[in-house]
C-alpha cells in the first residue's frame, strides 16, 4: 500500500498535481518527509498539507482486524497456515499441529542428544505421501557436520513406517526425495543459497532442514562481524520460509555455563571454593543456546533437548501458542519417541536453561551409536 500512487488516493487535483511537479509520486514519498519540509518543497501552507497526509496516510493504513477474522482466514487458508505433525502427541498439541509453515523453527542441544535423529524423522515425514500424513515433497537437508547417515533413515523408516517401506522400491524413492548439501563453510552454505532458492520452487520441497547452523556460523571470525553476518543470513532463511510458505528447522550448539559460576561474580568466589572448579564433573552442567540473543529472538519456536536426572526431554521453550512446556523421550530404532503427552509447565530458570548430565553419546535400545 505504500506504493500507492499519489493520484490515486483521491487528493484533491490540485494538490495532487503539485506532488508529481515535485517528483513525490508515490504514498511513501509523501510519508517519508515532515510536515514542515512538505510545506516547504510545496509552497503550501500547514493546513494544506496536514489535510493532505492524514488523507494518504487513511487511504494507505492497513485496516485494523478482528480475532474472529484471522481465526475465519487461516481456516479458510489452511494450506498456507498448515503444520508439519511431528507424530509426537503432546508436541503437535502444544504447537496446534506441528512445525509450522513459513516459520523458522530451531533445535537447540549438545551433542548426541537426538538433534540429527529428530531431523531424519521429520525428513521422512515431510516426503511421505498425503495418504499416509506426509507432505508428498522433497527434502532439502543441509549436512553441515556430516551426520546424515543414509542406513539410519532408511532403518526409521522400516520401523515407524512398515506399510510403505516394505513395498518393493519404496525405501528407495523416499530416499531419493531428501536432496543433501554439505557445505564446509558459511561462504560456502552462502554461494548455495540461490540454488536452493530455484530448487524449493522447481522442485516441490516441502521442507529445509540445515544440521547445523552452528557449525557454519562458529567457524567464522568472531565479534561484530559474525554477527552482522548471521543477521543476514537468519533473515534470508526467514524470508525463504515466508514466501515458500515450507517448514524451516534449523539447529544450534550450545555452550557451557556451568551452575555456580552463573551466579557468582569472579571476586566473590572464596578460597573455599577453589577445588570445586577440579571436580567440576560432579555438578549438573548449564548449557546455553550458541548463537547469541540476536539469534534467538529471530526464531519464531524454539525446541530444545535436554538430560537431567538420568532422564531425556523435549522443551517446548519458545512458541507464539503454548506456554513453555517439557516431554520426557527416547529414542529407539523408529526415533524419537515421548514417553508421556502431557507436558510438565516450565517456569523461571528452566525455561532457558540447558541441562545435560552424562556422556555425549547415546546409544539405542540395541546399543548401536546415535548421532
């Protein structure tokens, strides 16, 4: 609307002839100047050019709408406002369906904790035909890290999915749907960025998984610069997922903080406690998402994986329609998989906290290393 020709906001004929004599063509010309320069370029008088704007800017102004509108819109829009149902219960309910549509959606957790194995589940999911849940599209998985491992998939598949898999072909033909990039370098995830872009138009991908943000972005210079190129980058990211109108699911590192160094200042720590940075294995280590707040607040959901207390789970800590909530899970031969769906309300600290106790490798229920 702010392209809105000046002529044709319905402006008087004299006032909107002495705008084109001064080059101001277009609604956003006449609002990016004050008033007072107005008066002056248009050798007007204030009265003239306040009645001028207040009519542009009410011609121009979006109309203001209802809760009941935009629930009646997305009903009616369900495909450019849909999910991708991650098959875990108590997650889909918390996020009314799944992944969204044309939203960038992050997990976030150290390593070895299910990031990549969530991601392979989700892949399939978003190739599977309608008939059986899926989105009947392509896949494109950039492996920056190197863990899509092909057998994996292909191993979820057989055990969440025997129906299809089990047809003649079929595990080939799925597989064949997941395009995979393995760029070693944020430049390099950079010069492919417009291939991807002509490849989620031409080629029905119906999901972008990048696995993992984090390994481009930290092996770039640090400080402001990173950070400015993240900004583009996350904004780039957004804006294929708006206008493609596909789930984006992106991961991320973490760094560690451990817990009594949170809460005390350098110059508080007595003496006493020196010999507790030697066994510092002994504590709960406190992890935060890489990345930075910048980061953060550009992801539109936030799903991290945590271990506490001998146990694994999913929190939803970061969603416009639920509050922050956590599952408990594991992961089998068929993947992830939630242990209850009923997710425990998250408060205060553990919201943005990251626990994880342990090693930083898991291991299926038949001992075979998850990545």
């Amino acid at each position: 609307m702010a392209n809105k020709l000046i002529n044709e906001t319905g402006l008087p004929k004299w006032i909107a002839n002495i705008f084109a004599a001064r080059n101001i063509i277009t609604a956003k010309d006449a609002l990016s100047i004050t008033e007072f320069e107005l008066m002056e370029l248009l050798d007007v008088g204030l009265a003239e050019v306040t009645s001028a704007i207040a009519h542009i800017s009410e011609v121009v102004c979006p109309p203001c709408q209802t809760a009941l509108y935009l629930m009646e819109h997305r009903v009616q829009h369900e495909n450019l406002a849909g999910h991708l149902p991650t098959r875990l219960k108590g997650l889909d309910d918390a996020l009314c369906g799944g992944i969204p549509f044309g939203a960038l959606t992050e997990l976030v957790g150290p390593a070895g904790i299910g990031k990549t194995q969530f991601c392979l589940k989700l892949s399939l999911l978003a190739s599977l035909p309608p008939q059986c849940g899926g989105l009947d599209g392509r896949v494109i998985y950039i492996d920056a890290e190197s863990k899509f491992i092909s057998k994996r998939l292909i191993e979820i598949g057989l055990k969440s999915f025997p129906e299809i898999f089990h047809k003649k072909g079929m595990a080939q033909e799925m597989a064949g749907r997941i395009l995979i990039f393995r760029p070693t370098s944020l430049s390099e995830f950079t010069e492919s960025l417009h291939q991807i872009k002509l490849l989620i138009l031409q080629q029905q991908v119906k999901l972008l998984i990048i696995d993992s943000m984090a390994a481009l972005a930290l092996g770039e210079e640090s400080g402001a610069s990173r950070q400015q190129t993240l900004g583009w980058h996350v904004s780039f990211i957004k804006s294929l997922a708006e206008f493609s109108r596909i789930p984006v699911v992106v991961t991320n590192q973490v760094r560690s903080q451990i817990g009594y160094e949170a809460c005390l200042y350098p110059f508080q720590v007595a003496q006493s406690d020196a010999g507790k940075k030697d066994n510092a294995a002994r504590y709960d280590s406190h992890l935060v998402a890489a990345l930075g707040i910048s980061w953060a607040h550009a992801v539109t959901i936030r799903l991290v994986l945590e271990a506490k207390s001998g146990q694994r789970f999913i929190k939803l800590s970061k969603s416009p329609m639920s509050p922050p909530l956590a599952f408990r899970f594991k992961i089998n031969s068929s993947g992830i998989v939630l242990l209850d769906n009923i997710g425990m309300e998250l408060k205060g600290p553990d919201i943005n906290t990251i626990h994880f106790q342990g090693q930083n490798t898991l291991f299926s229920v038949e001992g075979e290393k998850l990545q």
